[in-house]
C-alpha cells in the first residue's frame, strides 16, 4: 500500500482516454492501472495489472491496495468481440467491480457509459436530457450490454449511496489514439454514408473529456450526465472535413445498408450503428457543464484537423 497519496484504480488503463485521465491526477494521486488486453507500462509511483474482472486475481488488487475510488474506462469495444464476450466482460465484470467497490469501502466511482444508450430514432426530440428512455436496445440487441451495463450502474447508484457512483453519457469521443468505431471511420480514406441522410453528430476532443472525468471524480457530485459540447455538425461534412471521401450507400430498402455493412465487415460503420448513420441522437450537455464547470477547450476544427492531417502525412 502506497503511505503517501490516496490510491485510486483507473480501469482501461491502456486506453487512450485513461492515459490523458491519469496524466491529469499521478502528481496527487498514487494510480492502480488495470488492463484486460496487456499489462500498462508502469510509470513511477503507479502499479500496474493485466486482469480481467471476473477472475479471482481482480480482488487480490483490492486486497493489496487501499483504493478510495474507481474510474471505470475499460469496456469491451463494440467491435472487439461477440455480443455474449462483450455482456460478459461489460456487464457481468462491471458488477463484479461494483459489489468489491461496495465490499472494500470504496467511497468514489466514475463509470464511463456512452450516448448510443438512447438508441437512434426518428421520434428522438431534438436535444436528448438525461430523463430521456435508453431505447437502444429496443432496436437493436447488439447494444443491450451498453444499455445494461447503465442500468446496473444505476442500480448500485442508489442502493449503495456511500459509492457515490457518477456516470456519463458523452457523445463521440475523437482524437489522438482514440479506437472506438467512428474513430476509426474518420481514421479511414474512404467513409460510407447513406444516400439522402446526413444527420447531426456530436463530437468531443479525448483530452477535454479526459478533463471531464477528472472534474467528476474530484467533485464528487453523484448522478447520471451527458457530456458534449454545444456545437454539432452533420455527419457528411464531418468525414469531408476529416479528408475521408464519401462512398454513398443505397439507404432503401431498409436493410440493404445493414447488409452490405456485414458483408464488407466494417468495424468503423457496423450493421448495428447504421440507424446512428441516419437518425440524428444529439444529448443536452448542459446540466453537466453547469454542475461542474466544464468548458471544452478543443473545437470540431481541432479534432477534424487531427484526422486531415494524418491523411495528409500518410500516417492515416
């Protein structure tokens, strides 16, 4: 057990967003990296595990460390494995984590969850408030781990107030290292957009929702919040501004997008978040922003010139 710093357990250590989260606290706090995919290398001062939550091995790092709080980034991406691996590991590990988050006295957590919970819809209202029902997996069974893993999180969120669980709902996370499925699309030369839709899409910069999550964590302020900033542009215009060219996909008849989607196995535009294609899901951001403070400091021009420019350099 570290004597010095309060120890607090970063979950998806490896990814892109837990390393900006961890560069904003290792000066004050002492991290506990956990991985499922590989062993994070360790920087000084941190301890670093390869472990999956549901192994017994995951409570000897409890054990072993005094954690006061968890911010819980690692997922299962959508793309990573089979629907039954990722409601395993997403769902069933979260509660593990949970119940020893409750069992050692853990007084602080920060769950990462994500906006395709509302589901794509053409009956969405225009901007989506954290009342709105999670439909996504009304419409498709594919996010049924997404929306489950919520509505777990929730669960403990009041049955165990002592946990002071905050989750947020942040819209399209880009930029630097970022692997998630849009990601990778405007990471792509070529994005496949559906002949006659174009909706609005939000996006935020990795390191101001990395900023985010430490506001959440430090003001320790319990609840479920959207994350976005105030701007919005069209999907269209977005993977122009990211240098992709548009391939047009026939929208009609209903499932012709799906199926060709499956039968080019595109990670980045799977048959699943073909609807988030064409229905716009834009969330209300406002109620975090005002209880915490945040401000983005990255424009829609800072994450498109990120991808522009890779292109550019061939590194894209």
């Amino acid at each position: 057990m570290h004597k010095h710093k309060p120890e607090i357990l970063v979950t998806g250590a490896g990814g892109s967003l837990a390393q900006y989260v961890i560069n904003e606290l290792k000066r004050d706090y002492h991290i506990v990296l956990v991985d499922f995919r590989r062993r994070v290398q360790l920087e000084e001062g941190m301890s670093s595990y390869r472990v999956e939550y549901n192994k017994r091995g995951f409570e000897d790092i409890f054990r072993k460390h005094k954690i006061e709080a968890v911010i819980h980034l690692g997922r299962m991406g959508l793309y990573e494995s089979t629907h039954r691996n990722r409601y395993n590991h997403n769902v069933l590990g979260t509660q593990r984590l949970l119940d020893l988050c409750h069992k050692y006295e853990v007084k602080k957590v920060v769950v990462l969850s994500t906006y395709f919970v509302y589901g794509a819809s053409p009956y969405n209202p225009a901007l989506l408030t954290e009342e709105a029902p999670l439909k996504a997996s009304e419409l498709t069974m594919d996010l049924v781990d997404s929306v489950e893993l919520e509505n777990l999180a929730n669960i403990y969120l009041w049955k165990y107030p002592e946990l002071n669980i905050t989750i947020l709902r942040p819209c399209n996370i880009a930029g630097p290292g970022v692997l998630n499925s849009l990601s990778l699309l405007l990471s792509s030369s070529m994005a496949p957009v559906l002949m006659g839709f174009s909706p609005m899409m939000q996006f935020i910069h990795v390191e101001d929702m990395a900023h985010g999550v430490v506001l959440a964590f430090k003001q320790n302020k319990p609840g479920v919040y959207n994350v976005a900033a105030d701007d919005w542009v069209s999907y269209q215009e977005a993977v122009t501004q990211c240098g992709c060219r548009r391939m047009p996909i026939p929208s009609i008849p209903e499932g012709l997008p799906r199926l060709i989607s499956k039968r080019m196995n595109w990670k980045g535009w799977p048959p699943y978040l073909v609807n988030y294609y064409k229905y716009p899901v834009i969330i209300d951001g406002s109620l975090f922003s005002k209880t915490f403070g945040f401000k983005p400091h990255r424009s829609l021009d800072d994450i498109f010139s990120y991808y522009r420019e890779k292109k550019e350099m061939g590194i894209l």
